[in-house]
C-alpha cells in the first residue's frame, strides 16, 4: 500500500518541526541548515 502525498508532506512537516526545534538549539550547524532546506524545497515542490 502506497502513501498518499499528504502523508508524505505531513512526516516531512513533522521532521522539518524537529530539525528547526534543534536549529534554535544548535544554530551553527550547516548540516542541519542544509537538511531543513531540502526538506523545505521538498514541500514547496509538491504543492
């Protein structure tokens, strides 16, 4: 059984939630900063 694209957009929202709770904590990670701008992307392509 597949997964639905709001499913989808909904588990990226929720690590997106999670990677900006760390970012706040730990600001001068480019790893991360990164990993948030993929995810970000992912979701401004599917909609």
């Amino acid at each position: 059984m597949g997964m639905t694209n709001k499913q989808f957009q909904g588990i990226i929202r929720l690590i997106l939630m999670q990677v900006d709770n760390v970012l706040k904590v730990v600001k001068d990670n480019t790893e991360l900063q990164e990993l948030r701008d993929v995810l970000q992307s992912m979701l401004e392509d599917g909609d």
